[in-house]
C-alpha cells in the first residue's frame, strides 16, 4: 500500500481525522486523540502530524495526571517551536490532588525550567511558586503554560477567587495589546491570539501544615472585575463565564474597541453590574444571560433595568437568550396557584412598561422567559403582549416555562397569547418555535398544544417542546457548564447534543441538521437556481453547510444514454449550488464508483449505477460534470 503520507497535506489529515474518529486540532469537545506513535512512523508523518498533536492539551485535575501536566509543561518550554502549535488547552479544578511526595519530586526535576519560565513571563515577584507547586498547587504551572503558548485560540479554565499569577498574565496582555510597540512587557505574553475563552469557578484546596495534604471543597464564583477584564483581550470573540461574578469596578476599566461578537453570563451578582459589560461590546450580536440571582428572579424593576441596560445594543443583536432559573420556585413568602397575581406585583403598581423588544430590528432569535417579555401594565391594541413585543424580523422564538413555572400561573390568557404567534399577526418570518415543555399536558390548559400543532405544520413553522434539546438557557445548558457544575437544568439532555451546540448556530441555536434526502429521480430534480435559492436561506440562518453521501440512482440499471445525461446534470447542479454559496464548506460522494456503492439494483428495485464511475473505474459524463462544477464553468454533458 503506498504511504497516505505522500498525499497532499490536507487529503493525508482528512485521512487522518477519519481514523481516530474526529478533528482534535479543531474541535473542543473531541475526545478522540491522535496517538504519538504514529508521528514515528516515519519522517514525513512526523512533519506531518507533530501540529496535529501539539494542537490540545487537557490537565482533568487528577492528581494521577499531574506528571502529564509537568511533562507538557517541559515539553514547550524546552521546545517553544511545539508550544507554537499549541491551539487548545483545558484546565479544569483538582478534585484529587497529587499527594507532596510526589509533586516535590517533579518540582526538583524542573525546578531550573520553572524558574526560567517565570523569568520570560515577568512573574518573579507574583508568589512563591515553590512552595505552591511543591504542595500541589498548580496554578503557576498553569499559568506559565498560558504564558507560553503564543498561539492558543480556545481556552476552557477554572479559575479560583484568588489567583495572583493567572491576575498578573492577564494584566500583561491586555496591557501589551493596548501598547503596540511593547515597552516593558515580557518576552512571554499570554492570550494575544485568543479567541474562545470558557471560564467556571474552581473550587479552592485549603493547605493545612506543609507535610499534609487535605481538601476542603468551597465553591467561589468566577470573578470578572477590572482585574480581571477577560472582554479586554485583543482578539477574543466569544467570552462564556459560568456561575460569574460581576464586580462592580468593571465600571472603572478602560473602554476600548474589542472583538467580542459572543457573550454568555451566568451571574449571580446584581444586574446592574451587566452595564459596564454590554458597554464594552460594540461588535457584539449573540447574547445569553442567566439571571441566577436569588430573591429578585420575579422583580420587575429588575427586568427593568436589564432592558436599559441592553437597549443600546438594539441595532447589532441577531441572538437573545435570557433565563431565570429561580422562576421554577415560587417567589418567596408566596405559593403557586392560591396567591392572586395582584397580590404578587402589587409592590410595582407605579411601574409601566412594555417589554423594548420590537426596537431590536436585527434580531433573528429569541429565547426569553415569560415575564420578561410581558412588560408590566402596559397596554396593547388587542391586548396580548407576547405578539406585540416580538422583534420584528425574529425568525427563532423559544419560551421557558418548564413544568414547575410558578409564572405560567398569572400569565392572562396564555392560551391565546401563543397561539396568536404562529399566526404571525402581525407579520413574522418565523421559522421555529420552541416551548420548555417537554410533555405536552405539562401546560395543559395553558398551551394549546394541539391547534398550534396545526397552524405550525400549515405555516411551515418547526414546534418543538423538547426546549432541553435546543436550548442554551442562558449558558446554564452548555456542554461545558454542564462538565463543570452538574447544572440540573439539562438533566435529560444527551451528551452527543450538548458537544454540537455553538453560540453561532441559531433556527434553533444548537441544533445540528443531519438530513438524509432522497428524491425520486428522474420525476423531478432541482434546478441550481432552486438549489441556490434553499442553501442561501440556510447561510442566511447562520448554518455551515456539507453535502454529504451524494449519489444518484438511475431508475433502471445499467444506465442507458439519457439516464447519464440526467445523472451528470444532477451531479452538476448539487456540486455547482454549494460552490456558489459561501457557507457550503464541504462535499463527500457516497463512493466513486459503482461496484461498492449501497444502491445495487438486486436489492434496490432495479435502481442503480449512482456513482461518477462505473464497476470497472471508467469514467461516466458524470465525473465530467463534477470536475466542470468544481471549477464553475458550464456543464459539456448535461
């Protein structure tokens, strides 16, 4: 068999990836790794496949591992051409610290290493890294890891409440963004090519005597204060903080331009320490916001100051979430069903307002509670406020509830106010709506479950009540926040959906299409006009597109003349389509020729020959008008 190695690079990778089952280089929750032998296998894999392997590293917190941990750390210190591979690291608490003997014995070997690391970080005054790490603690490791790594793009981290040297780095790279000719910052800068960056709280080991180790679990949130101002990093574009803290000094940091376009939050600190935050992202369009702010999740002088607080971003959000886990408890000194809805809001009589929603021209996604996007005492001509608060080009909507919302109790006529959506009066381009409901009677009597059914399927509209399946719930139901906390919210929630979720993906955000369409062939088959015309409004959504499995049947096998030409336009026209559209990225034919492929006419009705070659590899008029499609001129076989 010839070396796959002498391919081109990116044919041997994709060989590669196909292998170890996924794209470690590239995606966070891969779990599949690229086993190191194979860089030995000769010295073109070694060229080949030493970035691929470099490109991630994951420390689990796991006293057992604390030797990869200072083995990586050696590695790209000694090595900085492979740190310069380095495009994801994961760093998570330690739940079972290394015991001191051990960690003594891997500081002694390293000791000259860490001290020249430190050095190149400019952190020789932050602490006092050897009595941490003989102890442990890892957090210098980590830190000079960071440092070291120049281009680290994804970065998952649990930070502690106090972190001197994870502080000090952080002020190095934003003070180096901020001063371009870089006086005074030191050799080893971290963050300047970061783009992802996931932080959750850690939980702090207390050291008690230097001879014994003992851990006393203490859950401290993540802090984002001027300190620590992860927003300002030069090239960040998506920030999701877990279980945060917002100071009230982010108010004091210096505002400057930055790349956040994505934000997720789920703080418990007072809202108005949002301010500052939505103050500083100016290119910002994906927004999600978990209010876990205990006593206040019914306060609607609350609501009213986080609809101030984001009116300024009216004209660039595309993507609202907003979540309150405290509104599946009943408000407090109150019970469900036998407190009048007067009684509850009497307090906020002197409030008056509507929900600001319809001013948000460029949203196209909507996730929200139902007390937020009802406004208070406002009124409506009809009176039904759900409708008239949507943003006006929304083309997601998806409403929390749950099976224990205390809310759904006082919304006045809620039956109507949900079937009046997908009626779409006034006019919506919905596309989607999704309940938190995930077995119909949880809302019977509220929802009307069964007409919005039928107006949906009579609209084209996609009804899901399945909300744990799609839902961000305001950060609280991510892969990673899930990994780092256990967050109730998801709990019947797969694994496999948690990895695909992406803040980019919207219609509903998350969700991954996997479409298997067959078309009987030759009655009819799309035109590349038509094809064009479905694809863009899938890039539209914000969807990456992939053509995949692509064969074509002949009714009839063997194919005569006219099914060829029929086989080659069809070919034509998918291939052309997805050149012509931005976001169409990839296309995989089910096989090249027809001896393998699963369409055999003894088991397929006489169907056959789908493939741009023959059983005996001869080429049909349908590899000729594959190739004319990839390069975009006219099809010379159609």
């Amino acid at each position: 068999m010839p070396d796959p190695s002498i391919l081109p690079r990116e044919v041997f990778l994709q060989i590669i990836y196909d292998t170890i089952g996924g794209k470690p280089d590239q995606w966070m929750y891969c779990y599949h790794f690229l086993p190191a032998d194979l860089c030995l296998v000769n010295w073109q894999w070694y060229r080949a496949l030493t970035p691929l392997l470099y490109s991630r590293f994951e420390f689990t917190g796991y006293g057992e591992h604390a030797k990869s941990l200072w083995g990586f750390f050696r590695t790209i210190i000694l090595r900085p051409e492979l740190a310069g591979h380095i495009r994801m690291l994961g760093f998570t608490t330690e739940w079972t610290p290394a015991r001191p003997p051990k960690t003594v014995a891997l500081y002694r070997k390293n000791a000259k290493i860490v001290q020249q690391a430190i050095d190149q970080a400019g952190l020789q005054h932050v602490g006092d890294a050897e009595a941490e790490l003989r102890q442990a603690d890892h957090r210098s490791l980590v830190t000079l890891i960071l440092a070291h790594a120049p281009n680290l793009a994804m970065l998952q981290l649990h930070v502690l409440r106090e972190d001197p040297w994870l502080d000090t780095i952080l002020t190095h790279a934003i003070s180096r963004s901020r001063n371009s000719d870089g006086t005074d910052a030191p050799e080893a800068v971290a963050f300047q090519s970061l783009r992802t960056l996931y932080i959750a709280s850690g939980e702090a080991p207390r050291i008690s005597g230097r001879n014994t180790y003992q851990t006393h679990h203490v859950s401290y949130p993540a802090r984002m204060n001027a300190q620590r101002a992860f927003l300002c990093l030069p090239k960040l574009q998506e920030l999701q903080l877990i279980d945060a803290q917002l100071d009230e000094d982010l108010s004091t940091v210096q505002a400057e331009e930055n790349a956040l376009t994505q934000l997720t939050i789920a703080f418990r600190s007072p809202v108005e320490n949002i301010n500052p935050v939505l103050r500083y992202t100016s290119k910002l369009t994906h927004l999600s916001l978990a209010l876990s702010i205990s006593g206040r999740h019914f306060d609607l002088a609350m609501h009213l100051d986080l609809w101030k607080a984001m009116l300024p971003l009216r004209e660039q959000l595309v993507c609202l979430d907003l979540f309150s886990p405290d509104m599946r408890k009943d408000p407090e000194g109150y019970t469900s069903h036998t407190t009048p809805r007067e009684e509850i809001f009497k307090q906020y009589d002197h409030l008056s307002f509507c929900c600001p929603l319809r001013r948000f021209t460029k949203l196209r996604q909507l996730c929200i509670t139902p007390l937020l996007l009802l406004g208070h005492r406002c009124r409506h001509e009809p009176p039904l406020k759900f409708i008239n608060h949507m943003p006006p080009n929304c083309e997601s909507f998806a409403l929390y509830g749950g099976d224990r919302s205390w809310i759904l109790e006082y919304i006045e006529r809620l039956a109507d106010e949900m079937a009046t959506i997908p009626h779409n009066k006034p006019p919506l381009v919905l596309n989607s709506i999704v309940v938190d409901a995930p077995w119909p009677p949880v809302w019977a009597g509220r929802l009307p479950y069964r007409s919005m059914v039928e107006i949906c399927e009579e609209n084209r509209i996609m009804f899901n009540t399945a909300g744990r399946d799609f839902l961000f719930y305001g950060g609280e139901n991510t892969h990673f926040a899930q990994t780092t906390h256990e967050t109730g919210v998801g709990t019947g929630t797969k694994e496999t959906w948690m990895k695909a979720k992406k803040m980019r993906d919207i219609i509903p955000r998350g969700i991954t299409v996997d479409m298997h369409r067959g078309i009987p062939f030759p009655d009819y088959f799309p035109t590349t006009d038509e094809l064009m015309e479905v694809m863009t409004t899938f890039a539209n959504m914000g969807l990456e597109l992939h053509i995949t499995e692509l064969d074509v049947a002949c009714p009839a096998a063997p194919c005569d003349d006219a099914g060829l030409a029929n086989l080659a336009q069809a070919f034509y026209n998918i291939i052309y389509s997805c050149m012509q559209t931005k976001t169409c990225t990839g296309i995989t034919l089910w096989d090249l020729h027809d001896k393998y492929n699963w369409i055999q006419s003894e088991t397929n009705d006489g169907a056959g020959d789908a493939c741009i070659m023959d059983n005996t590899f001869v080429q049909k008029p349908a590899f000729t008008a594959v190739s004319e499609a990839l390069q975009g001129s006219d099809c010379s076989v159609c």
